[in-house]
C-alpha cells in the first residue's frame, strides 16, 4: 500500500498517515489492546465492500446488490464458528457490531430490561468501561453490582461473585477483563451464574487470540453468550462478535440490527474474516505461545529488577505494573516518560487505587503488538532495561491531590521531559531497536 492517489488528492492526510507510520515503525509498542494486522487485512478492509449499504442479515436485506455480501457474511459467521469447533445448532454469531462497546450494549438491552441487575468486574480492578462503569451508556441504562478482585493477591475472588449472585440475583453475569494479568475460570463463572438462573457472558477481547492458539482455556461451552473485539489478539480490524446459544438468537440480532445500528461495514467483515483464516495456521498457535513466553520473561525481569505486578506475575498477554510504592499517582509521569522514549505504554488503575483513572498509580503493558513484530525472549531483555531505568527516574516526581497543584506540576514536567538528555538518548536505541522488526501490514 503506498497511498499513490492520497499523495496527490490530500496531501495533509497522506502527510499525518505517513507520519503516524513512522512513528509505529520505530516506537516499542507495549499497549496490550493494540496490535498489527497483516496487509490481507489491510487490503480487504480498503477495498469496494466499504462502499456497499446492507442492512439487515443474510439473504434479509432492506436494499438490493447484496449477492456477494450475503456469501462474504456468511463465510465470515462459518469461519468464527469453526475457530472454536462450535455446533451450528448450539451457537451462531453475529458478525455486524462497530466494535466491543456496542457489542456489550446490543446483548444487555437485546437480553435485558432496563433497569435490570448485572455483576461484573469493577473498572478499577480490571474491568471495562462497558461493563457498568458510571460514565459509560451501560452503568447509566442498568443496575451493576461489581465484584473485586483480593487486594492482596490481585487475583478474581470468586468466592466474592458466589456471594453477590445470591445476594443480588443478577440477571446476567460478566466475566472477561481489560486489565487482569490471569487465567479465568469461566467455567467456575458460568457455573456460579446458573445457580442463580442468570445468564452468563464472557467478554474475550482482550484474550481471544490467545484462546484460539491454545494459551488460555475457552469459555466455550461453558458461557451462553461470548463477546469479543476484533482487533486485539486476533489481529484484525476493528470490529466485534457476539457468539450466542442459539435460543438467544432473536434477541441478539435484533439488539444489533436495528436496535444499535444501522448499515454493517462489510468491508471490515471481510477483514474479520480474513483474520480469522490466518488465525487457523500453525503460524498462529506459535504466536499464541510467544506472546506467554514473551509476558512471562518480561516480568520476570521487572519483578528481579524490583518493579512491582499486581498479582506477583502474569499468565497471559499483560502485566500490570504497581508503582504505588514510589507514592500514589505516578503512572502518568511514567507513560509520558516513556513515550518520549518511543516506548508506548498506558496509564492504569491497580485494585484499590486511590488516585482517579486519569492519574493512576500504574502501568498496563502486553506483548502481543511486539510479538506480531518478531522479537522473542531475548529482546524483553533490553525492553526491560528501559523500562525499569525510567521509571526510576520518573516515578519519583510528586503527583499531588489537588486539581490546580496537578495541572501546574504536569505542564512543567512535560515541558522539562521533551529536553531530556537521559530519554533522548534512549529514544535513539529504541529506535535503531525498533526498525530491525518490520511491521507486517504496510512496510
Ligand atoms: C474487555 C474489553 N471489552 C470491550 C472493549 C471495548 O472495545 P472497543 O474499544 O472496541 O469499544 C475492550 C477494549 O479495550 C475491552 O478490553
């Protein structure tokens, strides 16, 4: 892909596109939720199909020309279901939600009334926005109750989950995190949730490619409805899926179309689907594993190097970096920090935080985008030079409580990073580091 006619049609657009290239090709990129896609995908989520209105379900459209759609959806549906062997008499998929916020959306207000009772993982203890949290569409339209992880073990209590389902009746449970570094027990989940008559639900985004490749155990057929984006593990566009029992069907489709949305984009459905094609190979079961053997030598490192992890480790794709000791708050100083060293990290709550999301006192790093890229055990090595050399530099800085203090603190420290001879320098490593692992999709 090399933009030949955006060059000549729209040449701001085609001057921050190739900027932003260059900024992935040389930065490391630790954000777990992000990953490459290969150029199939990138070919097929570009192509004429972006082009096309088909609202509704197969062979169910409400404009014509959809002869090819209709095959390219149902592929896509085939392709999902095969990934993890399910009977098309038990499961079916819809493939048409925007992405995992609006697929949570669709399967509460397809499954559930207003108002009703949900149990999930608390935001601040790894949980989504879309499960419930205040300022999200979903903690304003239902009544979540959330469970916690143990502040000391940083692990799920699902003793904890027992207790609220019995005491709240819940009409559906969640299970599946955005920020939870071990294996959930689905099937413990999705038993708790029966013995309440609730329904219960998986949300995998984060881990679905590790599923697929055989690194974390599946919440199939445990759970009655799986959620999942498209763009994290799997490598593929952004998009969703929302996997269901078959007796939810109705609800579900109706919930997405015309409930949520209108037209799909095809075009990323074929992404989807190519997506899901190459996740079937070999290659990909490989790429499952090294990411685990990648996260787990990573943390090793920090922890030897006296770096915190809530949970004392990791089992999958993440690792959650504690800094509360250097003080509460810190985690922006360290993720501005290394960002002015191309290491691309993000700011995170840990259970228990006492400073708000914006301002956490922690860092969620992964390594499936680094993994996509090639690099292997040996280059966590450096990685966790780097890391740990900054954020002793800079989880020293004071963030204060107070709203005007913090502003005033942040401007100067901003300012006095750009300048900073210690990061510039390591900025050229992790450059020269960087460039030696090709991304896939547009090299
Ligand atoms: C567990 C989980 N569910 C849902 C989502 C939402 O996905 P999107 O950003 O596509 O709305 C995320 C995103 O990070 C996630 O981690």
């Amino acid at each position: 892909m090399n933009f030949e006619y955006l060059k000549q049609t729209d040449k701001e657009i085609y001057d921050l596109i190739l900027l932003e290239l260059k900024r992935q090709k040389q930065s490391i990129n630790l954000i777990p939720s992000e990953n490459y896609t290969s150029k199939s995908v990138l070919e097929a989520i570009s192509s004429i199909l972006n082009d096309k209105y088909s609202e509704g379900y197969p062979y169910k459209r409400y404009y014509g020309g959809n002869l090819y759609v209709d095959e390219l959806e149902v592929l896509c549906q085939k392709r999902a279901l095969n990934i993890f062997n399910l009977n098309p008499d038990e499961y079916n998929v819809n493939v048409q939600p925007y992405s995992g916020t609006p697929a949570n959306l669709a399967v509460y207000t397809g499954l559930l009334n207003i108002g009703d009772t949900i149990l999930s993982l608390k935001l601040s203890h790894g949980g989504h926005l879309s499960h419930g949290d205040s300022v999200n569409l979903s903690g304003k339209l239902f009544n979540f109750i959330h469970y916690e992880v143990d502040q000391k073990t940083g692990l799920i209590n699902y003793e904890n989950i027992e207790e609220l389902a019995k005491n709240y009746k819940p009409k559906l449970i969640i299970s599946g995190f955005t920020a939870y570094p071990r294996i959930i027990d689905f099937k413990k989940i999705s038993q708790i949730a029966k013995s309440v008559e609730a329904i219960s639900m998986a949300d995998i985004s984060h881990i679905i490619g590790l599923i697929i490749g055989g690194a974390h155990p599946s919440p199939f057929p445990f759970c009655d409805i799986v959620t999942t984006t498209t763009h994290k593990t799997l490598r593929g566009p952004r998009g969703a899926l929302i996997f269901y029992k078959k007796e939810f069907g109705e609800k579900i489709n109706k919930a997405v179309f015309p409930g949520m949305q209108g037209g799909p984009h095809e075009n990323i459905i074929a992404g989807i689907a190519v997506a899901l094609k190459e996740a079937q190979s070999k290659n990909f079961k490989n790429y499952a594993k090294q990411i685990i053997l990648n996260s787990k030598t990573l943390a090793k490192l920090l922890i030897d190097n006296d770096i915190k992890l809530v949970s004392g480790g990791t089992d999958n794709h993440l690792i959650l970096l504690d800094l509360r000791k250097f003080g509460p708050g810190r985690g922006y100083f360290i993720e501005k920090a290394l960002e002015t060293a191309d290491i691309i990290v993000n700011k995170n709550s840990v259970p228990g935080d006492t400073f708000p999301p914006y301002y956490p006192s922690g860092i969620r790093i992964g390594t499936p985008a680094i993994t996509t890229r090639g690099m292997k055990e040996k280059e966590m090595i450096k990685i966790s030079e780097w890391l740990t050399k900054i954020i002793k530099k800079f989880a020293i800085n004071d963030m204060p409580d107070d709203k005007e203090k913090r502003q005033i603190i942040i401007k100067e420290f901003n300012e006095k990073i750009k300048e900073d001879e210690f990061l510039n320098k390591i900025r050229k490593e992790v450059n020269d580091f960087a460039l030696q692992f090709p991304l896939p999709g547009l090299n």
